[in-house]
C-alpha cells in the first residue's frame, strides 16, 4: 500500500514536472494541432511589452515681462511708466496681449503758472492703465550686429482697448502701438514701443480726445 | 504694482535657471529625404541647416506652429509643424505632433471683446468651458464706462450652440446670472452701488482660422433691485477668442 501511494505520489510529482519542464511548447501544441497539415507552426514570443511613454513637446507660446519708459499723460507732462506685459502668441503671424501699467502725471502749465490752483487732487495724479491688444506681426526679420550675430526680430503693430484711471475715474480708452521685438536668444526678448492711449475727457474745461503716448524699454520671456 | 513688477522679473530670473536643468526630450527619425531647419520659428527665416533621411532630431519645445529641435551635430533650427508631422518615432511610429485642435469639439476658450453695455462702452473678457459639444459654461468679467457711473459685471452662465458642426456660424442661446458694481457715480446714477442681475442671450459663433474663433452675443438683463420698480438693461458684444 505504501509503496503504491509512493509511486502515485512519484508519478504525480513526475508529471507534474514534465508539465513545468513542457510549459513553453504547450502553446505550441495547441497550435500544430489546430493547424492544416503542412504548415510550419508560429511561435508566439513570451515577452512583456514595454511601456514606453513619449515625452510631451513643451509649447512656449506665452511670453511675460515687464517694461519701463516715458509716457506722455496730455496736459500733465512727461512722466516715468512702468507695467507688466503677458502675451499669448497664437500663431507666427497674429498674438494676443495684455499690458498693466502705472504713472504718475506731473501739472499742468495752468498749475504751474498759478500754484494755487489744482486741476487734480494729489491721489487723482496716478495714471493706472490695462489694455487687451490684438497684435500682429508686419515685419519679421534679422537684425545683425557686426559681422557675426544676427538676431530675430519682429516689428508689430498693436490694436485694442482698456481701461484708464486716471483723476480717480476710470476712462474706456483706445490703444494704437508699433513695437519690435529682438530676440536675444530664442526665449528672451527685448521689446522697444510706442503706444497711444486714447480717452475722452473733461478735466481741463472742454470735453476732448487725449493722446496719451508712451514709450517704453522692455524684457520678456517665452514660457 | 511695484510688487507685481518685482515678482514678474523674479519669475524671468528664476525661469532662465529652470530652463538650463535637463529634461527628457522627444527624439524623432527623418523620413522624408530632409528636414528644413530654419533659424526662427517664421516662414520667411532662412534656412541654416538641413537633416538628411534617417538622421535623429531631438525635438527642444514648440512655438506656436514651429519646433524648435537639435540634430545629431549639436545645431539647433526650428522646423515647421507639418514638416515635422512626418517623421517617425524609434517604434515606428508616426511622430505624435498634435495637430490643431478641433474646432467643433474643442473644450476650452479664452477670449475678450468690445461691447455695448446700457448704453455704456463695454470691455469684456471670458473664459468658457464646453461641457458637451452644444452646451458650454462661459465666465464672463466686465468694464463698462459711462458718463455718469462706471460699473463691474461678473457673471456665470450656460449657453446651447444650436448647430455647433456649422463651422462658420453657428446660433447661440443662453441663460445666467450676473453681479454689477457702480462705482464713480455722479447724481443721475442709480440709487444702489451694486445688485444682482439674471439673463438670457442671444448669439453666434464661428471659426476664423487655427485656433482662433470669433462670437457675438446680445444680452438682456433683469435687475434685482430694492427701489420697488422693474428695471432691465440691454447689452451686446463682439470678440474674438482662441480655442484650445
């Protein structure tokens, strides 16, 4: 009796083993048994696949930066501006941008000539502007510096509106602007422009369009 | 302000450095017999280098409808989207260089325009999230300047493109509501610096071409008011938007 389970144990374990042993061809098996006589069998690989992930491509088509210059508030002189500038480009031709700036104008000639009169309070002198442009790019090119460095660079024009608070009222203002761009290297740049500000006012008497011109120095970079 | 500005140039700052750490990039196999590399990302920059078939590129970042990618030599050019559509990856397969999205079923807008708002000039801007292909959520924040008072408009709504596969204009209708703040006001203003609104619109909307888009849409609103008599205030506007 006990030599008989023992060999049913062996035979089991035997079996068992060549199973195992035979894992790979069993497939295989399978496979000539349900073929056509003649055919040579196919051999299916055991390999996992491997995941392979493909980085993603980067878009730098948004650039920010900020800009400082002059800007000529009508009527109030010429005074230092300064802003913060995000610009989506939207294709090589066409960009969307914003401008946040502030300035704080100076007196007029009437203020100047007789001090005791004041056209606008102290707080009312600051010059607060946003702006939502559509820009297009007129003329892209290169620009060279020497004999060696040559440098991409776009000049633009800009149109849109905005908002101008200025005399402690906000004025829905109209924006016209020329700019180029300079590329330093291919995601910093510097910016020259100048750009109009237009409102509707009455603060010196009569009611009438001001050109408020500003122009600026700025850096920004794609991201 | 100064802080703002502060803050815009410490991002600059800290974004040069970013770009210098190493990152993983795509690597792409020329198929077409070359590849143009030109030295800005515009059609009218000359071309400075050319990869021949079965050459790798490494692709560095896109900008707007160029790529900026390095040949196996180290020298860098940007080459145009389509161009580089066809080359294919070390599996053979296509190189997965997204085309534009499509317009019909795009999720996302972003966009501002001009408008007319009681009378007032209007400057609007909005974002708009498309929950189906007819059916969006839009936020819209809003400056309207008039002679007599300046006001702030916010509002949220829902808005049903009625044909949105008519590429070119398609109807929109909507409903929502809105929060108005008057603010400078002189005598003949309303009574209440600010008050809830609700309303409908009336719209449409096309493609333009890419990514950008164009709407327009005339509201009507009625305003909650606490001054015991009805009152309503009519708006339209138009503007343009990119899609994404």
């Amino acid at each position: 009796m006990e030599i008989r389970l023992g060999s049913i144990l062996l035979a089991a374990a035997l079996l068992s083993g060549c199973g195992w042993f035979h894992r790979g061809e069993q497939p295989q098996n399978q496979v000539v048994a349900e073929e056509p006589p003649g055919e040579p069998s196919v051999i299916e690989p055991q390999v996992n696949r491997r995941e392979v992930k493909t980085p993603k491509v980067k878009a730098k088509d948004l650039e920010i930066g900020a800009y400082f210059g002059a800007l000529s508030i009508q009527d109030f002189g010429v005074n230092p501006v300064y802003g913060a500038r995000l610009a989506y480009h939207v294709s090589e031709d066409i960009f969307l941008e914003g401008f946040l700036g502030t300035s704080k104008a100076g007196t007029t000639s009437l203020e100047d000539v007789f001090p005791d009169i004041t056209v606008v309070s102290n707080a009312g002198r600051q010059f607060t502007y946003y702006d939502l442009d559509l820009g297009y790019n007129v003329l892209p090119g290169e620009v060279f510096l020497g004999r060696g460095r040559a440098f991409n660079s776009q000049l633009y024009v800009t149109v849109g509106m905005g908002d101008v608070k200025f005399a402690e009222k906000d004025q829905f203002a109209l924006n016209f602007g020329v700019g180029e761009r300079l590329l330093i290297t291919d995601w910093l740049a510097l910016h020259m422009d100048v750009r109009d500000h237009v409102f509707e006012t009455s603060l010196t008497g009569r009611t009438k369009n001001v050109d408020n011109i500003e122009a600026t120095l700025g850096l920004t970079t794609f991201f | 302000m100064r802080r703002l500005l502060a803050s815009v140039l410490l991002l600059q700052a800290l974004y040069a450095n970013l770009s210098i750490a190493a990152e993983h990039l795509m690597s792409l196999v020329v198929t077409q017999p070359y590849l143009e590399l030109h030295s800005g990302p515009g059609r009218g920059y000359p071309v400075v280098y050319v990869v021949g078939r079965d050459e790798w590129v490494t692709v560095l970042y896109s900008r707007t409808d160029w790529y900026k990618v390095r040949a196996p030599n180290g020298q860098e050019g940007w080459a145009r989207r389509d161009e580089l559509a066809s080359t294919v990856l070390a599996s053979g397969e296509p190189a997965p260089i997204p085309p534009y999205p499509d317009f019909v079923s795009h999720t996302w807008e972003l966009g501002a325009g001009y408008g007319v708002y009681n009378r007032e000039n209007l400057v609007t801007a909005y974002a708009d999230y498309g929950i189906t292909e007819s059916i969006d959520a839009e936020a819209v924040l809003q400056q309207a300047f008039g002679t007599i008072d300046n006001r702030v408009i916010a509002s949220i709504g829902l808005r049903h493109t009625f044909l949105p596969e008519w590429k070119w204009f398609s109807p929109t209708a909507g409903i929502g509501t809105a929060y108005q703040h008057i603010a400078d006001k002189a005598p003949p203003a309303p009574l209440e610096s600010s008050n809830q609104m609700a309303y409908v619109s009336l719209g449409a909307r096309g493609f333009i071409t890419r990514r950008f888009m164009w709407r327009a849409d005339w509201r009507h609103y009625v305003v909650f008011n606490n001054l015991n008599r009805y009152e309503d205030l009519e708006e339209w506007k138009f503007g343009l938007a990119v899609f994404f």
